[in-house]
C-alpha cells in the first residue's frame, strides 16, 4: 500500500485487504522554499524585474506574509507587482500591497490564500533607478525578501533570500554621446 501525498494535520486512510486497514495521522513540520531572481536591466526604462519564488514544503503554510525590502539607489514599481501560482495563473483576489515601515522602498504582500503542500507562488515586479542614479555607468542593487507564515501546529514558519546585483547604464563619451556598456559576458 502507498500514502499519497498528504498535508500536515490530516488523516489518510491505507486499505492493505478487506481485513487490514490503517489510519495515519499526518504530522509534518512545514517549511518554505524562498528564492529571489533578477532578470535583465532595461535600460530605456532604467528598470530591473524580480521574481519571488515561496514553495511550501512538508505542509500547509497559511498566513503568509511577503516583506521585500529594496534599499537606496532604486524602488518597487507596485502597480507591476503580479501573483500567480506556479502554472502562471493569477492568484485571485491579488494580495494586500503596503507600505514597508522599516524605511526601504520595498513592499509588503498579505492576505494569500494558504499554500497546500509542494505549491507555492511567483511574485514577480519591477524596480526603477533613483534620477540621482542615471548618471552612473554601473549601479549595484541589493534588495533582500522574507516570507513568513504559519504551520498547522500554528508555529511561525520563516525563510529569507536576498539578491545583489549590477546595472550597466550607458557611459557619457566626450562629445555627449551615450555608449553602451558591456557586462563581464560581453552583453551591452
């Protein structure tokens, strides 16, 4: 017999034979996955897209609660702030945006519905460069993002991941032109 994949604080049922029939109780501590990953700079927009990937793992994770935290140098662009499930599709009604109240110009996410176990979300938005920053030929980002939720056990289940990364802008030639700048990989 085999117990198919089952959330934490559940019962299955395993039929062997019409004799023997066992009832198991599921009790997992559920844990997260959190990654955080950049994609390229856009720089005729001067923005970065970021994608939040938070699995739950050996559970149900209910309660969750996204802090991005984005400092200096570049801001979220909230209304590009999207949540899907991990086939792509939009997580309905979209989570709560707000403010972060610890100073940086990031967001927080709440009001997802809970996570059944082995799924997760995508949390995919843009920043912007600060004006004070377009005069750069490099920008280096840093930008960190924590998940926090809660077990079946009601246990606060938390993970982190944080990203730095570099914008190339465009270097200011003598005679005012712009010219493109080339990444370490040879990418303008």
């Amino acid at each position: 017999a085999k117990v198919g994949s089952s959330q934490s604080g559940t019962t299955t049922d395993v039929v062997f034979n019409e004799e023997i029939k066992v009832n198991f109780t599921i009790d997992g501590s559920a844990t997260m996955n959190v990654e955080k990953t950049q994609g390229e700079f856009d720089r005729e927009n001067n923005t970065m897209e970021y994608t939040v990937k938070v699995e739950a793992v050996n559970g149900v994770i209910s309660d969750l609660v996204l802090t991005d935290k984005i400092w200096e140098k570049h801001y979220a662009l909230r209304d590009t702030i999207v949540v899907t499930d991990f086939n792509g599709n939009p997580i309905v009604p979209q989570p709560t945006v707000s403010d972060n109240p610890n100073g940086s110009s990031g967001f927080i996410l709440s009001g997802f519905p809970d996570i059944p176990a082995d799924e997760g979300y995508l949390i995919k938005y843009k920043t912007k460069l600060n004006n004070d920053q377009l005069g750069n030929e490099v920008v280096h980002l840093w930008n960190e993002v924590v998940a926090s939720g809660k077990d079946s056990d009601d246990k606060v289940v938390e993970k982190g991941s944080s990203l730095s990364s570099t914008a190339y802008l465009y270097k200011i030639k003598k005679d005012g032109k712009q010219e493109a700048i080339e990444d370490s990989n040879g990418n303008i």
